[in-house]
C-alpha cells in the first residue's frame, strides 16, 4: 500500500471498515436531498463555479517530505453556498475520483462527510461572524477553522474506521495538513474581502462600511 492514499483527505478503497463506508452513504444521500429542496435556477451558476473551484484545488500540490497534500477550498464552498455546499462537494469528489483517480467509491461517501460536514457548520457561521468583524478577518478565521475541523475529521476516521492500524499514519497526516489550515485561512480570507465589495450577496451578510 503506498502512502498517498492515507495522507490525501481522500481515503482510497481498502482502507475503511464496511460500516464506515455504508454510513458514509447514507449521510451522502440524506444531504444532498436536503440540499436539492426548493433548488432555482439563480443558485446553479453559483454551485457551478463552487464545484470548480473545489475540484481545481486538489490540484494544487503541496509537498511534505515524500508525500504531498493539497488545498480543500471546502470553507470557501460553505460560506458561499451554506445548506447547498454539499451539491459541490459531492460533484467535485465525483469529478476527482473519476478523472485522476483521487479517493475510492466505496470511501466516497465518508470522504464526503469529512468535507461536507465542516462546511455546513462554515455556511452557518460566517454570517454570524462577518457582522461583528472585517470580511477578512470572518474569512481568516472561518477557512482555520474548518480547514483545522475536516483534517481532525479525516484523523479521525483513519483513527477509528482503518480496516487495520492507521493510528500512526494518522498522526503524520495531522501534522502533514498544518501548512493546508495556514494556507486555507489566508485564501477564504482573501476571497471573502474580495467578494464583500464585488458581490456582497454571495455572502448572505450586508455589504460592510470597512472591509
């Protein structure tokens, strides 16, 4: 087994126990209906160019030793689209899996999770946060934080749902995406300050008087 399926955020088949794997797809299934709900035509160019942002930014290669980690965008996603990140999440892993073989099909569905989840809880707070502080001191912080959550939810699987020991590995991929969080913050920061001038309603918060 080589090492760049354990480290990327995209588990690859063989490594997770069934039960993670059929849970994975159940929440899969359960929030992309409930992202689908009451979906117009106004909200897909915005999916649209989310997705491809996502999917763009696993391309970007961050070395660590003999293994490389790449951006997640994921916090940008759920500030912009809230509720309906997770039609952009599960399209863009769809996309990576099937076009340069990032993640496996049976994993698909927890890799899902571990995206998806942090970035609704980022679309629930960068409202709340963008009135109180500048768009990109909101940014900064949202894209640490969840940056920070999804590489703990991705320790944690490997950490409890490895098929075998993965406690170790586990670890070197915690420390491996500490450059990924640093980074992650400065690139939502810097998108939310953009858009809090350029198009304010991509933020669902007033456009403010200091950004």
């Amino acid at each position: 087994m080589t090492l760049s399926p354990l480290f990327a955020v995209h588990i690859a088949d063989g490594i997770l126990a069934l039960p993670w794997q059929v849970s994975g797809f159940v929440v899969l299934v359960a929030l992309i209906a409930l992202a689908l709900i009451r979906i117009d035509d106004r909200a897909i160019p915005r999916i649209g160019v989310l997705t491809a942002a996502f999917f763009v930014a696993s391309q970007i290669h961050i070395p660590f030793g003999p293994i490389s980690v790449h951006l997640l965008l994921n916090g940008l996603v759920g500030v912009i689209l809230r509720y309906r990140s997770p039609l952009a999440i599960a399209v863009g892993l769809v996309l990576q899996a099937l076009l340069f073989g990032h993640g496996g099909w049976l994993s698909l569905g927890v890799n899902f999770q571990v995206l998806a989840l942090p970035a609704l809880a980022a679309g629930w707070a960068f409202p709340w946060l963008a009135v109180r502080v500048a768009p990109f001191t909101a940014g900064l912080v949202i894209g640490l934080a969840t940056a920070a959550v999804t590489v703990l939810l991705h320790v944690t699987v490997l950490w409890l749902g490895g098929s075998s020991d993965f406690r170790a590995v586990a670890g070197v991929s915690l420390v491996a995406h500490l450059p990924v969080i640093a980074i992650e913050g400065l690139v939502v920061g810097s998108a939310c300050r953009v858009l809090a001038k350029a198009k304010p309603e991509w933020l669902s918060v007033p456009r403010p008087a200091d950004s």
